[in-house]
C-alpha cells in the first residue's frame, strides 16, 4: 500500500469515529462521554500502529539499490580504475626511471626535483596513483587491501624508494643510487601485479 493510500485510511478512519460521538441532543451522561472519547480515542491509536505497521513493512521489503562500493562493480570497476591510473603511474615510473643516468654520475638535482614534485611524472603523484591501481585488483570488496598481491609488490616497490630520502636530504649520492637500485629491482614485479608491461617495453 502506498503511503498516501495509508493517510488516506487513517483519516477516513478517524471521520468514520465521529459517527460513534454522543449526538449533543440526547445530552449522555458525564461518564458515557467520556467512555466514548476514550473509546474514539484508543480506536485511533489503534488504526495508526497497525497503519504505521503497514507502511514499515512496505518499507523493509524495498529492494535495496544496485550501488556498488567500488570493488564489487568487479571487472567495470578494475578497467575504470585502469583508465583512471595507468597513464599516471606510467608516468611516474618513467621519471623515475630517468633518475639512473644523473644518479650514475653523482648529481642529485634531478632526484630533488622527482620527489618535490606534485605533477604527474613525479614521486607525489606517482605514489598516490601506484597505490590506488594496485588496490584495484580485488576480488571483493571486503578484501584488506594489505592482503592483495598487487598492493604487496607496490608498499615493498614503495618502501625502497622512500629509503633514498634520507640520504637526499644528506647530499649521500652513493647511498641513494643503492636505494635506488634496490627500488629498480622491485619495479619489473609491481608492474607485473598491475597488468602493465615491464619497465624495458613501458611506453
């Protein structure tokens, strides 16, 4: 029953009470009128739970929506995510990847500048991005994205590049190029774990 079609029986309910009221001129007796304003009274409480029953159980029996929370839309939501990511991540393994040849020859001018950045190509946006491809590759949505292979090979790829920081903020160019040896050997696995070629045919 719609909700209107509801109110519409209470109040024709609570008019159809008016019919049992003491006529004025037959003037019933003090008690009689007020047994009958109680009996008006508990008849209208009555019609409106069991109304208001009506309408929750209407209520409770609507089909929830569709909506997904992302993970469950399954393969639309994992390409979406790709379109999304991709470009972004591929942008900031490539910049990333260009660091070798300075590092190789001591400078670190253009690691301060990977890492500082805030565009695509650098580290910030690059993280943010490689993070969020990564948890899209799920099953379900109540997966722990700590658990997902994907989201594994990112935080250890992640980890080693974050170990060149501190020797950046020193001027340590010998212990960055290792952190950032180490991080290289990481790529090829990360890209792998997000569908995206390795890193000698990334484009």
């Amino acid at each position: 029953m719609k909700t209107s079609a509801i109110y519409s029986l209470i109040l024709a309910q609570c008019l159809s009470v008016n019919a049992f009221a003491p006529n004025a001129q037959t003037r019933p007796s003090t008690s009689l009128k007020v047994q009958s304003e109680n009996s008006r009274r508990n008849f209208i409480k009555d019609v409106s739970i069991f109304s208001l029953a009506g309408l929750s159980t209407q209520i409770t029996n609507i089909a929830p929506a569709n909506a997904s929370g992302g993970a469950t839309a399954g393969g639309a939501y994992l390409l979406s995510a790709k379109q999304r990511y991709n470009e972004r991540v591929k942008a900031g393994i490539l910049g990333f990847a260009a660091l070798g040849e300075s590092l190789s020859s001591g400078s670190l001018d253009e690691t301060k500048t990977y890492f500082a950045s805030e565009e695509a190509g650098g580290w910030k946006d690059a993280s943010a991005a490689g993070y969020l491809l990564a948890n899209a590759f799920r099953r379900s949505s109540t997966t722990p994205p700590d658990s997902l292979p994907s989201v594994k090979k990112w935080k250890a790829f992640a980890a080693a590049v974050m170990e060149m920081e501190k020797p950046l903020k020193k001027k340590d160019a010998k212990n960055v190029k290792v952190a950032y040896d180490k991080a290289m050997g990481l790529l090829d696995a990360y890209l792998e774990g997000v569908e995206l070629p390795p890193l000698a045919e990334l484009k």
